[in-house]
C-alpha cells in the first residue's frame, strides 16, 4: 500500500507532528496510555518559561529524535533556536540538556568531546 501512494511509511506521522511543533515553537505533545485508550495531548504556544520542567525535557528529547532521523545531532544551539532562546541564555539549555541526559532520554554522541560548547547529543536508543 505504501509503494501504490495509498498509506503513509510506518511511524512518520510522529515525526511530521514533531516537526510542525517545533516549526511552530510549541510545547512537546504528550502520550496518555489508558488500560484501552491512547490519548495525544497537543498543547498551545507556552514560553520556555511557562513549561513545566518534565515537558522541557521531554522537548530537548523529541528534538532530539527528529534530528536524529534527519542523520543530524542535537547541540546546544540547536535546542536554543527550537525553544526561541537567545545565545546569551546558553546557560539555561546547558542545563536542561544535563537533565535530559540524567533522565536517561539522550546522550553524547562521542565521549571525546571535552568541551560541552562543541558537544552533540543523540537519542538514547542511537
């Protein structure tokens, strides 16, 4: 069915909501698995400010993701422009990349980077 036009490739709706998220700076979308139902919360504009600190992790994770697919990595300055953060915040991504990796969702994509201002990161599962 795919080959004939018919269906979408397995799993790149995900990946197309992903995108027009972040195009659009909102938050990240939120999966609610029930004992017979899956809900997909998606949520308006919110400041970087205004998110809660699990939906900012959550955010840096699916960015992460998306690049990932791409054949790219997360930096620093990726993760600002997907979160509308000027450079002079850098401190603040810094931060919240830490607390990605400390949650187990991303991880540096080589260890011989000393210098976390050059760093890269990729999904857990890469």
């Amino acid at each position: 069915m795919f080959y004939l036009h018919l269906c979408e490739k397995r799993g790149s709706g995900m990946d197309r909501t992903v995108a027009s998220l972040e195009e659009k700076h909102l938050p990240p979308y939120k999966v609610v698995k029930g004992q017979e139902f899956t809900r997909v919360f998606i949520y308006p504009e919110k400041s970087y400010k205004e998110m809660t600190k699990q939906e900012k992790i959550q955010a840096c994770y699916q960015h992460a993701c998306l690049l990932f697919e791409d054949g790219k990595q997360m930096t620093n300055q990726s993760l600002r422009e997907r979160l509308s953060i000027g450079k002079n915040n850098s401190a603040m991504v810094s931060r919240l990349i830490a607390d990605s990796v400390a949650a187990g969702l991303i991880k540096p994509s080589s260890e011989d980077t000393e210098s976390n201002k050059f760093k890269s990161y990729i999904p857990y599962y890469g």
